[in-house]
C-alpha cells in the first residue's frame, strides 16, 4: 500500500512539473504578444487589435495565478479561478466600452498591419492550444487555462476576418463587430469558469485522521 501511495505521490508530482513547465512557456508567449498587438493595435487604430492585445494581458495574468497555485489545493485552484473569471468578465466589459468609443468617434483602422499582427498572435496561440491541449481535463486550473487558449484562436480568427473586411468594404465597421464579439466570448467564458470554479469551492474539506 506505501508503495502504491508513493507511485501516486510521484505521478502527481510529475504532472505539476509538467504543468509549470507549459505554464511558464504560455505566459512568456502572452507577455510578449501583449506588447506586440498593443503597440501596433494603438498606431493602426484597430479596436479588434487593441481587444486582442487586452486578451493577452488578461491570459498573462490568468498564466501566473495557475502556476501560483500548481502545489496549492482544489479549494485554493477554485478560488484562483473564481479571480480568473473576474479578470475575464472585467475585459469583456472593457473590450465593449472601446467598440462603444469607436462607434462614436469614427477612425478607419489600417488593415494591412491588422492583418500581419493577427496572423502572428494566431500562430502564437496555436503554440499555447497545442501545449495546453492534452492537460485541459487535468483539473480546474488547467481547463480554466485551456479555456482562455481557446478563446484567444477564436479571437484571432476574428482579427483576421476583421481586416480582410474592412479593407475590401473601406468600412471600420467589421472591425468594431469583431471586437464587441470577442467581449461577448470573454463574457461567456468567464461565466463558466466562475461557475466551475465556485462548485471547486464548495467541495468539502479533507479530514485529518486523529492521532
């Protein structure tokens, strides 16, 4: 039986070390686009970039709260997701007021540097899926990461359909659509990993054998 429990000791610790291992991968990839669709999100006046750009900050931060609690319980993971889902739920939001300004203060985004930009943060987000793909059943902490990935596919899909749009209509409109659909997305998911999340935390304590 002391072996068994060892075994599983060993295995557990194995896949923490491999969960930190592509957690620390997928937030340098995050950091990094997050500068990138910021700065060029900002010189091309796009709010689909811009929205992006925002995602991958939100994901950076959702990256670092999962390897924070990589050792921690299923209480401590449930309670970390719930702050996941916040963050979610908060750039969503922020994502609609930026669709919001645009409508109401016209500008045409450059579609061309929407187009390089998004293809770049696509082909980064498909590292990110592919890494977090085969642990997305793991546990809560690890869906909830797999959640964010996947949203960031859909996401850069619509940039890109955002900029072949716009700029065979000369319309900023597409790029407006794209980013008050992404905010739509950010919302839904974060509704479902806060739900899942506060059924983590309900789950009962363990009790400590006496003696």
């Amino acid at each position: 039986m002391a072996g068994c429990c060892e075994d599983k000791s060993c295995e557990i610790t194995a896949l923490r070390i491999k969960h930190r291992r592509v957690l620390q991968i997928v937030l340098a990839v995050n950091i990094v686009m997050f500068a990138v669709e910021g700065v060029f999100g900002w010189l091309a006046h796009s709010t689909s970039l811009l929205a992006d750009s925002l995602d991958m900050f939100g994901d950076a931060t959702v990256y670092a709260m999962s390897l924070y609690v990589l050792a921690r319980s299923q209480r401590a993971q449930g309670a970390v997701a719930l702050v996941k889902g916040a963050i979610m739920l908060a750039f969503g939001l922020g994502v609609l007021v930026e669709a919001a300004y645009k409508t109401l203060h016209p500008v045409m985004p450059e579609a061309a540097t929407m187009g390089v930009v998004g293809a770049l943060a696509l082909a980064a987000n498909l590292l990110c899926f592919y890494l977090l793909y085969t642990h997305r059943e793991d546990n809560v902490n690890m869906r909830s990461t797999w959640l964010c990935s996947r949203n960031d596919l859909i996401a850069n899909t619509g940039v890109l359909l955002a900029a072949g749009t716009s700029y065979a209509l000369a319309s900023r409109w597409p790029d407006i659509l794209v980013g008050t659909l992404i905010a739509a997305l950010f919302m839904s998911s974060a509704l479902q990993v806060i739900r899942q999340a506060r059924m983590t935390c309900r789950l009962p304590r363990r009790s400590t054998p006496a003696g």
